[in-house]
C-alpha cells in the first residue's frame, strides 16, 4: 500500500510540475485544484499535458478520460488506473 | 440563470474584441463582388480569408448548372439523403467523385463537417474499436469521435512514431482501430507525412482516414489532394472532403476502396439524419469538379500566387508558419498583436482571418491567409503592400519565432 501511495505522489508531483507553468496565479497545487476553474487552464492544454505525462510512463490515457476530469487528483487516480491496467 | 453563467467569461472576451475594434468574428460581407474582392465595412476589400482556393464561386458553368437545377428539380430535396432526399444528381457526384480519386465508393454529405462526423461515428463501435487522432486534427474530427462514444486517443501532430507508441500500446482485445489525419491542416498550412502514417497505422492493423478538406483539388499531381503528393492515395482506407472549398459550393464526401463504405447509408446518423444538398448545391460543386479536372492551370496559378507570397512575407520578415502552401500563416507574438494587426489589415482593404488560443496549435497567435487562384496580381500587390504596411506600423510583428518552432518548420521544408 505504501508503494502505491508512492507512486501516486510521484504521479502527483510529475503531474505539478507539468502545470507550474501555467500556473499564472501562483495558486497552490493540491489534489483539489480544479484545473480549469481555479487554473484557467484551457482544455486543449490539459489535453497537451496529458501527452506529456503519457510519453513519460508510456502509457496512453484517452481523451473521454481526461474530459471526464476536473481535479488534480482526479487526474493522478485516472492515471495510476491506467497505469495499473496497462502494465 | 445558472444557465448562461458558463458564458460569461467567452462573453467578455468576445465583447472585448468588439470594443477594441472591429470583431474579426462579426466580420459582414456586405456585397460581394467577385471570388476575391467583397465590400466589408463600406469598403472594397481584398478577400484572402475565405477558402476559395480555386476561385470557382463564379464560374459561368457552375452558375448556369445551379439555375438549370433550380429551375428543374426545385429550390430543395425537402429530404434526408437516407430517406427521402437522394435525386440522380447526389448518385452522379458520388460517381464523379470516386473516379476523380481512383476509388471505388463514395458517400456524398450535406457538409464538410457532417462528412467526417459521419465517417468516424459511422464505422466506429464505441464497445470494441479505437480512435486514434493527430493532435491538430479539426472540430469535426473531434467532434466524430465524442458522437462515436468510442475511446479516442491523440498522437502528436505529424508524429508517426507517436501513433506507432500509441497503437503498440492498445490492449489486443480492441477490434477496430481508425487513425485520423489530415492533409494540409488549415491553421499553419503544414501538410501531413501520409505515407509514413499509412506504413505504421497498417503495421498494427488500423485504417487510415485522411481528410484533405483543405487540399483536395489543390495538393497533388492531378489534385487529388496531399495524399497523391505523398504518393500515398493508394494506401488511405477513407478520404474524406468538402464541396465548400476548392468546389466552391457546400457538402461533403467519403471516399474509399473498401465496399463496406456504402453500410454507412443506414449506419451514420448524420447521414440519415439532416437534410440532403440542395440540388443547385450539388449541380455547382459537380460543375466545379470538372472545372479543376479539366484546368490543371488553376492550380498552378493558385501555388504561383502562394509562392510569391510567401517569399513577400519571408522577406518582409514576418514569422511563417510553414513552408509555401495555399494557407500562410503568420505568427505573432500574442492576441493583442494579433487583433490590432488583424484590424490594420481589414482597415487598409484586406480580409485575412485571425486566429487565436485556445483554437490553436501550441498557442500560437496568428494572421491566417488563403490564397486564390482567382487572386490577380493586383490582388497580390495589395496583399504585400498591407502586410508590409502592418509589419512596419507594429514593432514585433516581425521575427517572434521560438527556436524550436523555426527548427521544426525547417526540417519540414
């Protein structure tokens, strides 16, 4: 169990560091930031950081997943899914 | 009101715009007076902003054959092509169609939009295929595979090794796999590496669908599109295409080798679904596609045109998107540049369209023109003298360019 928590913190962090620069506010990144409400961040980059962290752990993670995300860690609970299913 | 709350912010945005200056999404053609010249804002304007790539919006041929299909098959089919709207002309262009692009089926829509919608959610079963899209492919692209429900997965734009990854990963239980690409994209003018596509989207048992909306006609030895260029229309499983460019009228099609296609008649909603084109519509675009058939010339004129403005624009040092094509883009360096320089443009009687993020590849600003064949040398003239105009009147419309962006533009010339 701590390893999977390791892991999703790793995804987490990963995950931080992809947005930091559009974190134009400077707001503290958390499970619950909302990306698109309290990130203004638009979909199309939220779809852009996504083939980033899908080339960093090589796996894929489909449009209709990430357009059914809205939270941080909804996005790092989506990915370690995917993560689990396709290793 | 909770209703309307999710506006709010496009809605300041877009009256921005309007405050600012002239709102490049409320532009009004208010007469139109050639394929190449409208009176926007009570001024005549050079029109290098529509998609008029073949300048055939007044040919003598097409009109006639619209108000001869006027005249005898009325104003409109009142039908769907599924049910009740299909007349001998849809049948004939479909034919028309499929031999022009060497293919055996073809599938006639009512646009370019409801062509791809159609394709994508008709061939996909949401429960055991896969769609699989470049990053930079259009709405309607999208759009197909939300109406599909079926899982969609991007690659990056013009990556076939990203593809190649993304499909070695699928789990080998999914059934169908349909890659999606386009031929030239219309927001940088770059054109895709079909054949590359091709030899890795069949290497791992998936079809490959291009849409050359923007290139049919215009790309290609015969105009087939970029595919032919590419030496590539031999392996495409689905072409897909637009009456509302290079034909000049509105409509849509799907091409294929494959006989399966004609299942699409009972299985894609927005086929079954809206209105089929009017009969002036189809009696116009198959007008229009003997038109390009017969003159090769036009396209030569219109990539004549296309390279001379794109070694105007390179001189003047503006920041091309891509190599020449029939669409230059060029970039600024962000919105506010993009919009005043947008509106200098349209002050001093020229009509491009401007492009701004979200809608666009890497968040790019930009200044999008389409070339003409129709577009005279006068035409061509005004054009540079505007731009040259606008590159001196804003200090930064010249050279904005990333290194990365200018290295990535480079291999591909």
């Amino acid at each position: 169990m701590t390893e999977i928590q390791e892991d999703d913190d790793l995804v987490f962090h990963k995950i931080c560091s992809l947005l930091e620069p559009l974190n134009h506010k400077g707001a503290k990144l958390t499970r619950d930031t909302d990306l698109i409400a309290d990130l203004e961040v638009d979909s199309v980059s939220v779809l852009d950081i996504v083939m980033d962290i899908e080339d960093n752990y090589d796996i894929s993670i489909p449009v209709n997943t990430i357009s059914e995300t809205r939270t941080i860690g909804e996005l790092v609970d989506a990915i370690h899914a995917i993560k689990k299913e396709q290793s | 009101m909770s209703l309307f709350d999710k506006f709010e912010k496009n809605a300041a945005l877009y009256n921005q715009l309007s405050e600012a200056g002239q709102n490049p999404f409320t532009v009004v053609m208010e007469k139109v007076l050639g394929p190449t010249r409208a009176i926007i804002k009570g001024r005549e304007t050079v029109l290098a902003g529509t998609h008029n790539y073949l300048g055939q919006t007044f040919e003598p041929n097409a009109i006639a054959a619209a108000k001869e299909a006027l005249d005898k098959e009325g104003t409109g089919t009142t039908g769907s092509r599924f049910a009740n709207g299909t007349f001998s002309g849809h049948k004939m262009l479909e034919r028309d169609l499929a031999d022009y692009l060497g293919m055996t089926h073809c599938v006639v829509f009512s646009t370019g939009y409801t062509a791809n919608l159609g394709a994508i959610a008709g061939l996909i079963n949401p429960a055991d295929d896969v769609v699989l899209i470049d990053a930079d492919c259009h709405a309607c692209i999208y759009d197909g595979c939300a109406l599909s429900g079926a899982e969609t997965i991007r690659f990056r734009h013009n990556d076939p090794e990203s593809l190649d990854k993304r499909l070695a990963r699928l789990d080998p239980k999914v059934k169908g796999k349909l890659v999606c690409i386009e031929g030239m994209y219309s927001m940088f003018g770059d054109i895709a590496p079909v054949q590359e596509f091709v030899e890795v989207a069949h290497r791992h048992g998936a079809y490959l669908l291009v849409d050359e909306a923007h290139s049919f006609g215009v790309y290609g030895e015969t105009g087939k599109g970029v595919s032919e260029a590419e030496g590539a229309m031999r392996g495409i499983d689905f072409y897909t295409g637009t009456f509302s460019k290079a034909l000049a009228a509105i409509g849509g099609f799907v091409a294929s080798n494959h006989p399966e296609l004609e299942y699409l008649r009972f299985s894609s909603r927005p086929y079954q679904f809206t209105a089929s084109p009017s009969p002036a519509t189809i009696a116009s675009a198959s007008a229009a596609l003997a038109n390009i058939k017969a003159h090769p010339e036009l396209r030569d004129k219109l990539w004549a045109n296309a390279r001379r403005l794109h070694a105007a624009f390179t001189q003047l040092g503006l920041n091309i998107a891509a190599p020449p094509a029939p669409v230059i883009s060029v970039l600024l360096p962000n919105r506010e540049l993009a919009f005043a320089a947008w509106n200098f443009l349209l002050e001093n009687g020229v009509y491009v369209n401007m492009a701004i993020p979200p809608g666009t590849p890497g968040k790019e600003s930009l200044l999008r023109l389409a070339v003409s064949s129709a577009h005279t040398n006068e035409d061509i003239d005004r054009l540079v003298a505007a731009y040259t105009a606008m590159a001196d009147a804003f200090e930064g419309a010249r050279v904005t360019a990333s290194a990365e962006r200018v290295a990535s533009i480079q291999s591909k010339s």
